[in-house]
C-alpha cells in the first residue's frame, strides 16, 4: 500500500491531519479515550470537550476536530510539553515506532525554536504552541496512525503550501512562512511553496508531524488504485479553496518510486574528452546517472546535451561542476518521478587460479522473473589479474551466481 499526503492547497496543521486520518477510518473513539487520559500530565489545561464532526468545506465533506479546552497558561518550556507526550504513549501502550514517532515531533518542534533564538533546548519556551492542542496532535495523530498501522506504509507527500503575505505572533509580525516553518523543512526533503492566500497555511505543528511522518517528496500522484480518502477541514474558511487536506491510501504497482532533479545544459565548443572527464567527475559527486546527446541548434550548430539525474542536495555541487568545467551559461532544471524495480544488493567470495576476489551483483525480481547484474568494476580488475577476456569472466560468474541464487 502506499499512503498519500495532499497539503497542495491548504497546506497542513495538526487538527487537519488528525481529522482527516479519522475520515480515512482510524477510531475515533481510541483517539479521544486516549487524548483524555493524556490531560493529566500536562497540568493548567483541562479538555472541556474532544470530538468529531463532519462539515462541509466549500462542498466538500470533510471531518473536523470539535476541541473546547480550559487552560489560562500563555507560555510552557518545551521539555514540559515533551514530558507530558512521552508520558502519554508510555500509559497508553503504543507500538516503539509510534512512540518514536511521537517523539520525534516534540524534539523537532523545540529543535527547530531553539536554533532561531539560539539558546539551548532546554531553556525553549512555547508560546502559541505552549497550549494543550500541541499535547491532542501529536498524541492523538499518533494513535490514529498506530490505529491504522500507517507506521507500515509508505508515506509520500505533495508539495506543501505554505501560503503568503504575513503571520503575526508573540515575536511580532514577518513573512510568511515564518523561521520556525522554514527551520523544519530545512532538512527536510520535502518541498514547499507559497500561493496568493495572504495567510499561513501550515502550522509548525503540522510541519513538524508531517517531516516525521515521511520524507519521500513527489510532484505527481503515484500510479495507483485508490482504496480510501480523508479529509481533514480546518478551522478557517477561505473564499478561493476548501480548507481541507487529503490523505489517499491506495495500492501501487510492485515498482518503487523516488523523485529526482534533472538537469540539462547544452555545449557546443569544447572537445569530446572534456567532456569524457565532466561525466566522470559529475557521477563521482553522487550523480546517479549522465548522458550526453548529440544534436543541433540554432544557426546550424552542432552541439551536445548534457543531461545529469541526481537527487536534490547535489544539484547544487553539480550545476558548479558543469558552470566551471564546460563554460556553460545556462542549466535548466525539472523534477521528474521514477518507477524503479526494486533491487538488492549481493556480494560472494571466489578464488580463481589461487587469486581470491570479492564479486558484487544486484538482483532484481519483477513479474515472478529474477535478473541479476554484475558490478563491471568487479569484472574489469578480475580480467586484469588473471589476463583473461571479460566475456569469459562473466559468463563463469553468471553460471555461478545462478548456483547461489537457486536460477
């Protein structure tokens, strides 16, 4: 199964991924019986009432958290607030990865305000998240995603809106998204982007719970038969769009899938070893893969494009790399989602001719069919030691791999 998060619109807060996952299913009951125990740990606040409702959202049907609390508290250190979270999945006998996960979102929120003001975690103090409604987000996701066994699943998420305009707080008045938002994404691999809505979509506790949650970003929905939605409303309304996030569970096909940067430049006046050595400099920085066509441009010209696939936190290296070694004055950049096979790793140890060697593959399943591919680098030294032709390498390491592999 995989488990989509849509914050494209409305972007995300806590009470909207809670609401939504108890639209996809999770009880309702368990969550509220659970978030009403955990009040006790977190003393000055009291849950007058905890519920679930639907409600339409610009036409659409959605559930939203009904919280009346009672509290007269206007700040709380953070390890205060952490303390009564760890205490609550503790009593409420979660599975490890869910009170890992709780924990996680805790430690990422105080984190994230103690590099902003530069002062130690433990001396963090909250202010609007010093409420109790931090304390039923994080707990009670945290149910709902143990309730659903979520914990499981692959997680991926569309791009995050955050909104615009300005967001005004106990610090005063600054754009929007505010420091502790872009302190959480920071490293983060998800993405985010902003829209004309002049209002901040995405809470830092829903930022910090959704980077726990997943880190596998992706700019389309994945290829797959959907099983069930959430939609979890916010409190506000909004004239353009529904204040309504979605979460999509569904099943993919059996190819897994990432999300990388393509970048891609053209060159039409250096020489074919210049550009023999950028390819291999290129993929020692962590490129996954580099390809130069030829072809023709403007006025005729014979020119090659340079086209690199790599992950996001080495686009920068790259474009440099390209900048410095080929002169070029321009690098268009895309995103693009891959289906990828599944694969694993293989190694085995073998002598040939009182020589020991160390042989990596990588095999593959798909459709009931196994393939396996021999590190080449592995096939080049082994010819070189023993003076023999790669083809006949391979075909004897094939021959073996095949015994190993039962094929």
């Amino acid at each position: 199964m995989v488990i989509v998060i849509d914050p494209q619109i409305a972007g995300i807060s806590g009470d909207m991924l809670l609401s939504s996952l108890v639209n996809l299913g999770a009880d309702k009951n368990k969550i509220i019986e659970g978030v009403m125990k955990s009040q006790k740990f977190l003393q000055g606040s009291t849950i007058k009432k905890i519920d679930f409702q639907k409600i339409q959202k610009r036409g659409i049907e959605s559930t939203e958290l009904i919280l009346e609390i009672d509290e007269n508290i206007s700040e709380r250190k953070g390890v205060e607030i952490k303390k009564a979270i760890l205490d609550s999945v503790n009593e409420l006998s979660l599975t490890t990865k869910a009170k890992i996960f709780a924990e996680s979102c805790i430690d990422t929120l105080i984190s994230s305000e103690s590099k902003i003001h530069g002062i130690s975690e433990n001396s963090v103090h909250f202010h609007e998240a010093s409420s109790i409604d931090t304390l039923v987000d994080i707990v009670g996701i945290t149910i709902a995603l143990d309730d659903l066994k979520l914990f499981e699943e692959k997680i991926v998420c569309l791009p995050v809106s955050v909104g615009g305009g300005t967001v005004s707080f106990s610090h005063g008045t600054m754009s929007n998204p505010a420091s502790a938002i872009l302190q959480i994404f920071k490293n983060s691999n998800l993405n985010i982007q902003g829209n004309n809505s002049k209002e901040e979509l995405t809470t830092p506790t829903g930022a910090c719970i959704l980077v726990n949650l997943t880190d596998n970003p992706v700019q389309h929905y994945p290829s797959m038969n959907v099983s069930s939605i959430g939609y979890g409303a916010g409190q506000k309304d909004f004239k353009g769009f529904s204040n309504v996030l979605k979460i999509i569970q569904g099943k993919q096909s059996n190819f897994d899938m990432d999300s990388v940067k393509i970048l891609e430049t053209n060159i039409d006046d250096i020489s074919g070893e210049i550009l023999g050595h950028l390819i291999d400099k290129i993929m020692e920085q962590g490129a996954k893969d580099v390809s130069i066509y030829p072809g023709i441009t403007k006025k005729g010209r014979p020119t090659n494009l340079v086209c690199v696939i790599c992950d996001d936190a080495k686009v920068d290296s790259i474009i440099d790399t390209l900048v410095l070694e080929t002169g070029t004055l321009g690098i268009r950049i895309s995103n693009s989602n891959r289906f990828i096979v599944p694969r694993t790793k293989h190694n085995f140890s073998l002598t040939f001719d009182g020589k020991s060697f160390e042989v990596n593959y990588k095999k593959s399943s798909h459709n009931a069919k196994t393939h396996f591919k021999i590190e080449f680098d592995d096939l080049k030294n082994i010819s070189n030691a023993l003076d023999k032709p790669i083809v006949d390498i391979e075909s004897f390491l094939r021959k073996e791999i095949e015994k190993i592999e039962g094929l």
